[in-house]
C-alpha cells in the first residue's frame, strides 16, 4: 500500500527548491543580478548627486558645460570595486570625475561571487 506525502513535505520541498528546474533556476539567478546591477546602478546615482565632491563638480565653472562617460568595473565577492576601466569619455576631466565616483563604491555582495557592469554617466 502507498502512502500519500503529507502536504507540508510537498510545501516544504517546492520552497526549498527540491523539484525545481534549470532553466527556472538560471532564470531566478539571471533576476538576481539584474536586481543587483539596478541597486548599484542606484548607488552610483546618489553617489553622483549627493557627493560634495560632485557637488563642486558641477559648480565649477572651468568644467565642460555637457559631458559623458562610459566605464566598466568588476565587484569582488565583498562588494568592493576591483578594477575600472574607462571605455569612452568626452573628456578628461569627465574622465577622471567617474573614476572617483566607481573607484569609492561600497556595494552589497553579489550574488553569485563576482560581478561587472559597465554604466554611462551624463553630466550636465
């Protein structure tokens, strides 16, 4: 004779992942990241407003008028930046402004180990 699981162990199971395919496995850890790459990306944005730094950034008025940068950089399993790299830039000054924003980041730990993003600055 079979005995029927009770319905708390088939609950249990499904929260603990037993029965879960790949493709929704890969598909909850591909949502993780993107979840994280918005939290840094938000990080960075306060970073650039709130920074005093940035600050007088904007208020000096030997900078360029309108600038943009565009920068990769690798997080390491702390949530601190490894390395950064500047890939496009309207200037050096812009440049040079990005680099000190990503180079102070303090993020969460991410998911999964490592991680690297590339984001685009605007200043105006």
């Amino acid at each position: 004779m079979r005995r029927l699981l009770p319905l708390s162990w088939a609950l249990a199971s499904l929260v603990a992942g037993i029965g879960t395919t790949p493709a929704r496995a890969a598909s909850d850890r591909e949502a993780a990241r993107v979840a994280y790459a918005a939290r840094v990306s938000e990080i960075l944005r306060a970073r650039t407003y709130l920074d005093r730094s940035a600050q007088g950034f904007r208020m000096d008025p030997r900078r360029p008028a309108r600038g943009f940068v565009r920068i990769r950089f690798e997080i390491d399993p702390s949530g601190s930046v490894q390395k950064f790299r500047v890939l496009e830039a309207s200037s050096d000054l812009h440049a040079r402004k990005a680099e000190e924003i990503v180079s102070g980041l303090r993020a969460p730990p991410p998911p999964g180990g490592g991680f690297v993003a590339e984001q685009a600055f605007n200043f105006r």
